[in-house]
C-alpha cells in the first residue's frame, strides 16, 4: 500500500485476522448452546394410529386448509395397521423435535459449519485458500451452502416421510366464548369404510379431552393420561417425560382455549370408531428449570397452534386421544 511502511500493513493484516479468528471461536462455542436452546423449546412430539388410515393425510378443513403430516411415531405398519412394534427412532424423526439441532442431518450440519469455523483458526476449512479479510466471504458462503444443502435435503425428507412434531401440554380450557367448533363438522366420507355421525355430545367430548390431555401432560400425570389416551399415545408422553426430567426442566402450557374446529372425518372399523378433528387454539408455552423454576425456553406470550387431532373409542364407550399431527 502506497506511503504506508510494509511492517505496518502486515501488522495491520495479522490483527485482522485476529479478528476474525476470535469471532470464529465465539461462534463455534455459541452453536451447541444456540442448538441446546432450540430442543428445550421443541414441545412434546405427537404420532399415534388411525387404525387403517394411518398412513393416509386426513381431508383439508377450514380450520386446516392444509395438510397433515403423516405419523413421525406409530405402532401401526403399512398394510397391516395397528400391528407391529413401536418405532426406535427419535420421536422426531430423522431431524429430530428440535430441527437442525438433532437427528442425522442436524448433526452433519453443525459437524461441518464447526469444522468450518476452527478451519478458519489454522488458515483451513473448506475454502483453505483464502486468507486475511476473504476468510469471512469464505465462512458465509460454507454457511450458505450447508444451510441449503440441509434444507433441501429436509424438504426431500418431509414430502417422503414428513416427521410431525406436536403439542401435548398444559391445563384445561378455560371459560370464555364459545369456539367455533361445530361449523365444518358433519360426516366422515369416503374410503371403504363405514361412516360415523359425530352428534353435539362427541364435540363436547373432543374439546373436553383436548383440556384434559394437556393438564396431565403439564402436570406429568402419567396415571391421568392412562384414563385419556390410548396406551401407544401415553408411550410417547411418558418417553418425552423422561427426556424432560433427564434436561431437568418441566413444560408448562397455560391459557388454553380452543378457539375452532372441524371434523375432518369419522368412520368405522369393526367395533371401533375414529374421528379426526382440525383444531386450532390458544396456549402459552414455557420451558422452566426443573430446580429453579427458572423460564429456559418456550415462551410467556399466548400464541396460536393448529393441530389434528383422532379420537377412537369401542363402539358405545368413551372417546380416547389416540393421534396428533401437526399442520403444514
């Protein structure tokens, strides 16, 4: 550099890569807790049957115009519903409940963009060649292309098999207005099995549950929810239980009110009933330290969750949560 002595731009040089270097270890060691954050706030996962059409997207409501994913967890094998052993994966599937933070491919992108960031401190990483200033255009675009080559490879995952975590949590539903969950609701049509008439009492049924669930998974009641689930479903709750007690915090759902439904369909199986309702309600969710009490995640402001729910129950007996899904 013309009037400037060649000692001091080398100077000048070594202190910016210094820099660079230092902002390059601070990002290494802010992702596992950036990742940490994000799985304490992943909710419970969902999963569940649908008798013999788990496999199968439930039909589009106004509540949920769009579409269901399928089981990320269930008992039931393609072709031969409700038999077969429970999945051995993560509850939330390849990525895991909390996104990139887990699962196979979460773990190869944080693999990569760390080997990435310490490549930077040795003049290596992906792009060895580049040095000085360039280094940063070097780390932003391993960055950007791990980033796309993760989401491509999510967005190919979820259209071949769409994981779908979903919320279990909180107390029951408070008064208030009444929801506007009958407009929609009617008969379940089509397939080759018989229809079920859902009457004023089985929506009564399905917001009642809806509250009921929530406060024994908020409460960790794992007794409670034996009386309100089928015993598939209450083997997830009580395995993200565990999962909660081994992080040592506790979810809690407040303020819960369903706000509207649909009947998306009913149907009969043998001496078994399903219906499949689209909800969406209002809810808080928080993430406490199970010592402290401490808030570690989630959120204390209400917001807004749609979700699809499937009920079963022996014909002439109680209904019973047996799936959860989450809307796309």
């Amino acid at each position: 550099m013309p009037g400037i002595p060649e000692e001091t731009n080398m100077n000048f040089s070594q202190r910016t890569r210094g820099i660079v270097r230092a902002i390059a270890v601070a990002m290494a060691l802010a992702l596992p807790v950036v990742m940490t954050v994000s799985e304490a706030d992943a909710r419970v996962g969902g999963g569940g049957s649908r008798g013999s059409r788990t496999f199968s997207a439930p039909p589009s409501t106004n509540t949920a115009p769009g579409t269901a994913a399928p089981m990320n967890r269930t008992f039931s094998q393609p072709g031969n519903p409700g038999m077969g052993a429970p999945a051995a994966a993560n509850s939330g599937g390849l990525f895991g409940r909390g996104g990139m933070g887990r699962g196979l491919l979460g773990g190869l992108a944080a693999g990569f963009l760390g080997a990435g960031l310490f490549g930077m401190l040795f003049g290596g990483g992906l792009f060895s060649g580049l040095g000085g200033l360039s280094s940063i255009l070097g780390l932003l675009l391993q960055i950007g292309l791990i980033v796309l080559v993760v989401r491509l490879a999510m967005v190919w995952w979820q259209r071949r098999n769409a994981p779908a975590p979903a919320y279990a949590s909180g107390p029951d539903v408070g008064p208030g207005p009444q929801p506007n969950y009958r407009s929609g609701f009617g008969f379940g049509i089509g397939g080759s099995n018989a229809p079920v008439e859902i009457a004023p009492a089985d929506y009564e049924a399905f917001e009642r549950l809806l509250g009921e669930v929530q406060t024994a998974w908020s409460n960790e009641d794992i007794a409670k929810l034996h009386t309100l689930a089928t015993p598939e479903m209450v083997s997830y709750f009580s395995k993200d239980l565990e999962e909660n007690k081994a992080r040592n915090v506790t979810n809690k759902v407040t303020n819960v009110k369903l706000l509207q439904g649909d009947l998306a369909e009913a149907w009969r199986e043998g001496d078994s009933e399903y219906a499949t309702v689209a909800m969406r309600y209002a809810l808080v969710d928080t993430m406490l330290d199970r010592a402290t009490g401490r808030l570690v995640g989630g959120s204390e402001q209400p917001q807004e969750v749609t979700e699809v729910w499937t009920f079963v129950r022996q014909r002439g007996g109680n209904w019973e949560l047996s799936a959860i899904q989450q809307t796309s």
